[in-house]
C-alpha cells in the first residue's frame, strides 16, 4: 500500500488538508498574515479555543456532548475575579481553588449523564444556565476590572520570544494525546464510544469512565478560563460564550464522530487552528463580525465536508489501486 | 423441467466486483414460479450480493435479469419491489422506534382517499392479517423494540409478504426463529408456493433446505458450482461443493473433562425469572443449556456474569464461593462471556484486532503506567496466528472481518483475559459451514486446556453433539441433566416444550 493511501487513509487526513489549503488561502490574500506580530496573535486566539477542544473532544470520545464549558469559562473568570480583587485572595491561590471547581462543574456533568442517567446533551444545556446564572449572581452583572497584575505574564509572557500559551497548548495537547494512547482510561473511553455494551461486558467501568471525560473537560475550560481572565485582566459574567460551541467546532472539523469513539486529539487542535486562522483572516481584512459567524459556519460544513468526501476520494483512488478507504477509532 | 411451464425470473451472466473483490463471476439463476429455490453457499461466496444485485440494490456491472422472458431493469429496491421482488434480508430493515404496523407497511402507507393521511384502523386491520398467516398474534401497535428477536424477524418476514411479490427472496430468514416459528414459515412458504409464488431462500441450515426447497444453486467464491432438484442431492455432496473438500458431517467433539469442578451453581434463583436452578460444571467440560426461546438460558448466564440480581442460592467457582455484582468482577473471577449478538455486544467497530482482544485484561499489557503498543501488536500477532484469524485484522477494523472471524477475535479476547469459564451464546449462528467447524476446533482446545464452556445453541444437534453434558431449560428452571450423545433431538424438544412430539414430527 503506497504512502498516499495510508495517509489518506488516516483520521488527521482530511482536517490538515482543509487548513493547509485555507492557511495558503488565507496567506495569498492577505499579506500581513505572515507577519511574526500576527502569527503571535493567532497563536493567543487559538489557544483559548484548543483547550476548550480537549475537553470536548474526550466528551465527544465517549459518545456524549458538553455545552457548559463556555459557561464554566464565565464562571471561573467572576468568581478568580471576585477572589482576588474583591476579597484580596492572593493569585496562586485563587487559580488553584479555580482549577478545582472546573473539577466539580465537571463532576456534576458527569454524575448526571452517568449514573443520573440523563442525556449528556440535556444536563450540560442545563448547567450552561446554571453556571452562567451563578457568574451573573456573583458580580452582580457588572464586570470586575484590573484583577491582578500578575495576570498579565501568564498569558502575555514569552518564553524563547513565543507566547506561553504556545506551550501551554502543547503540553496540554501531548498530555492528552498520552492519555488516550498510553492509558487503560484513555483507552476505556474509545471502548465506551465504540460500544457502551461490548465495553460493559468487558468488565470497562462505563459510568466512572465517562464522569472521567466530563471532569477533565471541566478543568480544561477552567483552565481557558483562567487564561481568559489573564487576557482580559478582568471577569464577566459575558466572557466566554462562544468558548462551547468553537470547542465542539474545532473536534468536529478535526473529524471527531458524534455517535462516539471516533477521533484524534490532534486533529481537534487542527481544527481549533482552522477556526482561529478564518477568524484571523476575516479580522486583518476588516470583515464585520456578522460576517465572522457566516465564515466560520461555512467552514465547519467545508471542513466536514471534505471529510466525507476524502472517503470517496479514497475510494476512488481506491479504484485505481485495489483497495478500500476505512475509518478506525485513532 | 415442465417445458410449458418456462421461468418466471431468469438472471443471466451476472458479473459484479467491489474494489479489490470479484463478488460475482457469471452467475445465471432460474427461478420458476411456484418453486422454493434454495441458494447456499459459504459467507463470502457471493449470495447476499447476486440478492442484492437482483433486488436493485447494487448495479451489477454486467449481465441481465429478465422477467416473464422481458429485460428487467431496477435502479433501486423500490423499483424492484414495482416489478412483484420483495425481499427479507438478514439483518433486519425494521426501524425500532416504531409500531409493529407502522413498520410493515413502511414506505406503503394506507391513506384515506382525498386527503392523503394514514388510515390506521385498515392499517391495523391489513397487519393483524398479515401476521395471521404467520399465525402471529401481535399488537399492531407494540414497539418493535419491546419485541423478542424471534418476533421481530416473523414481523420482517410479514413486511415483505405483505406485497403482492411474485418472488419473495428470504435471506437467513429462520436465524432467530424457535422450532414452533420455524415450523409456521414452512407451512406458509407451502401456501405462498401454491400460490404460484417464488421463493429463492438462503440459508446455512441445510436441514431447512432439504426439508422445504425444490432446486437448489451452489454458489462458491463467486461462481455457480452446481444447480439441481434437492432429491437428486445429498447433504454431504451440497457441502462438499460449498466448501470445496469433504467436511464429515460428523461433530468434531473431543472429551476433556475433567472430574473436579469448577463452577457449582445451587438453588439460584434472580430477580430476572431464573427459578431455583441448580447444576455443576466441571473443569474442560462444555456444558450446554437446551430450551426453546424465552426458556431462561440467557437469564442463568446473566446471573452467573454478575448482570442481574440473584434472590436466593450460591454459586462457587473453583470451589470458593462467589458473588459477581458487574461483568468487572466476574471477569476477575475468570468469567469471560461471547454474547450472541456479537455486533452489538461483541465487537468494537471502532478498534482493530489487537484492540479487540485486550480489551478485557488491559492491564495486562502495563508497562509502569503505561500501555505498551508493541506488546499489544504482539498479543495480536499470537492470537492471529493461533486461531487461523485473518491476517486484515492486524490492520484495519473489525468490521471489515467475515462473520467468523469477529467471532473468533472475540473468543481470542477471553482466551487472553484468562477467563476459566466461557460462556457462548448462540456461537455460531450465521456462520458458514467452514467456520462453524473452526470454532469447533477452538471449543476443543479450549477445553484441552482445562477452560470450562457454557454453551447456548438453538441449534439442537450441534448442541447435543458439542456438549459433554446438556441441561433441558423451561421457564427458567432446569428440568433434565443428560450426557450430550445420550439425549436425542426428540427428547431435548419434549423436555424443553413440556410435550410429547413423536419421532416423526421432530426429526
């Protein structure tokens, strides 16, 4: 089997196809994009986005979807706001308590798509209320400002002249990618997303596994929300809201299944690159953000749609070679 | 051949291949009206496909149908179904979510004149007559996912006799049926044949076929072998043409049990209508469970793999007494289970082989924290090479793999989780005959080294055969113990139906 075809063939496929062809897109007509300055800026606008879509991602493993962390995002932003300018908390400490209750918001999405058996669509589209109702209660609706200036290296600061979200992207990407490669729970979960009854009555704890998915997909989206704290430098109950919807976005364009057990972690950061280069495009050209929302759905139906038909393309190519695309879970 | 009486569908040179497959190479079939026209072959040999491509599913890439001596051409089933074909597949076409009415007249709804809404009350009335001839008493408005199997497939079956079809194609239509149900389809293919009607019928139980066909077509990698009237035939010439070597129609049993025990079930009884049920499997013995549909033999298996409640009794395996509350702890109790729908139960569609098989005792492939890949590949590689597997499912999933072989990767699972109970439900069912006597094989060494086996077979003298020892299950209750080869067919039917059946009516 030719190299081609083996590539082809593979998950991340489709998705570094698409964004190669928009980078080059994007790159032809719009010469500042090449600029270190804006690279720098799309490297800030996407971290937010990718962490977001490990969380989804691993949701979406298990055969489940999550809506809340944008709302989680907006939660921890108030509350590390209201902590530390508001009752004088010191920083470190109120990003720990927040990195802690990303695990609880987890955590109740968990147990109530789990062993509350209810459908994960469901009690995220209820927490994303409850989370954000709780962000508004805590400030009063009104946003906190200048939260703390040790905010500002955290994700303004630079190591080795590249912003440290860069690496806070990579290290929390290659820690995923271990997880699900090198782990009984990382494997558990593609089990679970294949088939709940298969992995049951293989002795796959179901219902701790996908409280699991949930709960690191809490702390991911406290971690955006630190993050989004230390660019704003303030908290809102109003941050975040596109956070949810961009992170099963980026899974999607980077060929995650809904129905389960059908992904590549990396692929996902493809996919939040994709969203987070037609954005930056969209801005250096000064497109109205109506035009913004319009871009970006049509690329999720490109990208996906490419997925689909590389299927064909394989097939076709198929054809000429003697063999037949596939799709397995990595 | 009646000269006058000419056929009513002829395919001719059919020719269809998929990327990397010659499915078809110049087929021709007759089929002649009145006719039951049984199509066997092997999985692989090109019988779903000549179906499908007759049935206007697939194009085929060359050759001609003709109909009444005239071409017939059909671009999807729709138009085959235009054209008097109607066809019951093997995996079911039902949608579960609906009624039972609801999904026989699918696509063919009965509508009020004038307004185009459906017109339940005749709807009802039209179903309860379908599924009268199959002497089915069901609620045309049950949900056919609150039906058994069996009753789901008699509704398939009711689906396409509900067509005016002057050909009915049934594919493994009796896969899921019991012996009463069985009994009822043979009787209505004799009316529908006397009706003038065709019936091309596949299936891999040869007794069906020397029982209700009249001609039948071998097919084997593609090519039409022989075809001929079912009394010029004897079932090992049918077989060995499938196969293409002589396959003894003799069960391959070896005897290795041993005299201790290794699973002693007493007085169990469970929330889910297992009724005080006592019986002891011993060490390399294959114990079978006997009974009709519905006796309660799944249900004393889900009890011992920790699914369902027990109320009352004991279980003790290797002596120590055990209580499995998950399938988790009854495999930690080497407890390992093939269910009997391995798509849905069994197989992961999402991983390769090798995936497949560790997925039970992940943690033995730990290396510190972590997984090690290579020694997976190597398990796989092991199992492979052991259970004659096909090399394809190192690579890709599953789900490209015959039938056969996700069964046997799914046995290889066990066999590399240790497990020192099996139980196998249904192993074989849907499986050709070659691999039916692979997993024979494997059944024998399994027991050769010392592994105890539950097996549940509906297929009664595989059953009898493969068992050391067979228990009669009724109504969640087990009625008689015998030796496999002392227990006839008959007697097993009586036990198990509560009646008497003489010899004639069950052989």
């Amino acid at each position: 089997m030719n190299w081609m075809q083996k590539y082809l063939r593979s998950t991340i496929a489709g998705p570094i196809i698409a964004l190669l062809l928009i980078v080059v897109f994007v790159g032809l007509i719009t010469p500042r994009f090449i600029h270190p300055q804006n690279l720098s800026n799309v490297t800030l606008q996407v971290a937010l986005v990718a962490i977001v879509a490990i969380g989804a991602t691993l949701v979406i493993l298990t055969g489940g979807i999550d809506l809340s962390p944008g709302a989680t995002v907006a939660l921890v932003c108030c509350t590390l706001a209201h902590l530390v300018r508001k009752m004088g908390v010191p920083l470190p400490v109120g990003i720990i308590l927040m990195l802690l209750m990303g695990v609880l918001l987890g955590f109740i999405n968990g147990f109530l798509s789990s062993y509350g058996k209810i459908p994960s669509f469901i009690v995220t589209l209820a927490t994303m209320n409850i989370y954000r109702g709780l962000a508004f209660a805590i400030t009063g609706g009104i946003t906190i400002f200048s939260v703390s200036p040790q905010l500002e290296p955290i994700f303004y600061g630079r190591f080795l002249g590249i912003p440290l979200p860069f690496y806070y992207v990579v290290i929390l990407y290659g820690s995923a990618a271990v997880f699900l490669r090198y782990t009984v729970a990382g494997r558990s979960i593609y089990a679970i997303g294949g088939n709940e009854s298969a992995a049951r009555l293989s002795g796959i704890p179901v219902n701790r596994i996908r409280m699991l998915a949930f709960v690191i997909a809490g702390l991911t989206a406290a971690i955006a929300g630190v993050l989004e704290t230390a660019w704003l430098d303030s908290g809102s109950a109003a941050y975040g809201s596109e956070l949810a919807l961009g992170g099963i976005a980026a899974a999607v364009i980077g060929g995650a299944s809904l129905v389960g057990g059908y992904a590549n972690i990396l692929s996902s950061l493809v996919g939040a690159l994709t969203v987070a280069v037609v954005q930056n495009g969209l801005n250096l050209h000064a497109v109205q953000l109506a035009w913004q929302d319009v871009t970006l759905g049509l690329v999720i139906i490109l990208a996906v749609g490419v997925d689909m038909w590389r299927g064909n393309l394989g097939q076709y190519l198929g054809r000429l070679f003697k063999t037949a695309p596939e799709k397995t879970g990595d | 051949m009646d000269a006058a009486k000419s056929a009513l569908w002829i395919a001719r040179g059919i020719f269809k291949s998929f990327p990397g497959v010659q499915a078809l190479d110049d087929v021709s079939l007759e089929v002649f009206p009145g006719e039951v026209h049984a199509l066997v072959g092997e999985n692989g040999s090109g019988k779903s496909t000549l179906v499908k491509c007759i049935a206007g599913v697939h194009p085929r890439d060359q050759g001609e149908l003709l109909y009444g001596g005239a071409p017939a051409v059909f671009h999807n089933p729709t138009e085959a179904r235009a054209h008097g074909i109607s066809t019951i597949y093997q995996e079911f076409s039902l949608v579960p979510t609906l009624s039972v009415a609801e999904n026989i007249f699918l696509g063919n709804y009965r509508t009020r004149k004038g307004t185009g809404m459906i017109d339940w009350p005749v709807m009802r009335e039209n179903t309860r007559r379908v599924l009268e001839e199959l002497s089915l008493t069901l609620d045309p408005d049950a949900i056919v996912s609150t039906l058994s199997t069996a009753e789901q497939q008699l509704v398939e079956i009711a689906k396409a006799i509900s067509i005016d079809s002057s050909l009915l194609i049934m594919d493994e239509p009796t896969a899921a049926l019991g012996l009463t149900e069985t009994k009822h389809l043979m009787d209505l293919i004799r009316r529908l044949t006397a009706q003038g009607k065709a019936i091309l019928y596949i299936s891999h139980r040869l007794d069906e076929v020397f029982e209700i066909a009249d001609r039948v077509t071998v097919l084997k990698d593609g090519r039409r072998v022989a075809t001929a009237p079912i009394s010029e035939l004897k079932v090992g010439e049918v077989v060995r043409m499938m196969v293409g070597f002589d396959v003894g129609l003799h069960y391959p049993k070896e005897r290795n049990a041993q005299d201790h025990a290794r699973l002693e079930v007493e007085h169990l009884s469970t929330d889910n209508g297992v009724r005080d049920v006592s019986f002891t499997v011993k060490v390399g013995e294959v114990f079978g469970l006997g009974g009709m549909l519905g006796s309660g033999r799944t249900e004393i298996v889900r009890a011992i793999y920790g699914l369902d409640r027990i109320t009352c009794g004991h279980i003790r395996m290797d002596g120590k007494d055990v209580r499995f509350h998950s399938p988790a702890e009854a495999i930690e109790g080497g407890v390992g289970v093939i269910p009997e729908n391995r798509k849905t139960d069994g197989s992961f569609l999402n991983f390769d082989g090798p995936k497949n098989i560790t997925i039970s005792r992940l943690d033995a492939l730990l290396q510190g924290p972590w997984l090690s890949l290579s020694k997976e590949r190597k398990i796989g590689e092991t199992y492979v090479k052991k259970m004659n597997i096909s090399p394809a499912a190192m690579e890709r999933s599953v789900r490209y793999l015959s039938g056969g072989n996700q069964q046997k990767v799914i046995i290889a699972r066990w066999l590399f989780s240790e497990a020192r109970l099996l139980i196998m439900d249904e192993p074989t069912q849907g499986i050709d005959i070659g691999a039916k006597h692979e997993i024979y094989n494997v059944l024998n060494e399994l027991t050769a080294n010392g592994i105890s086996v539950l097996l549940i077979s509906s297929d009664f003298p595989e059953l009898l055969a493969m068992s050391d020892r067979v228990a009669v299950v009724r109504d969640g209750h087990i009625f008689q113990i015998a030796d496999g080869n002392r227990m006839s067919e008959v007697e097993l039917i009586s036990t198990a139906s509560g009646i008497t059946l003489d010899a004639e009516a069950a052989s």
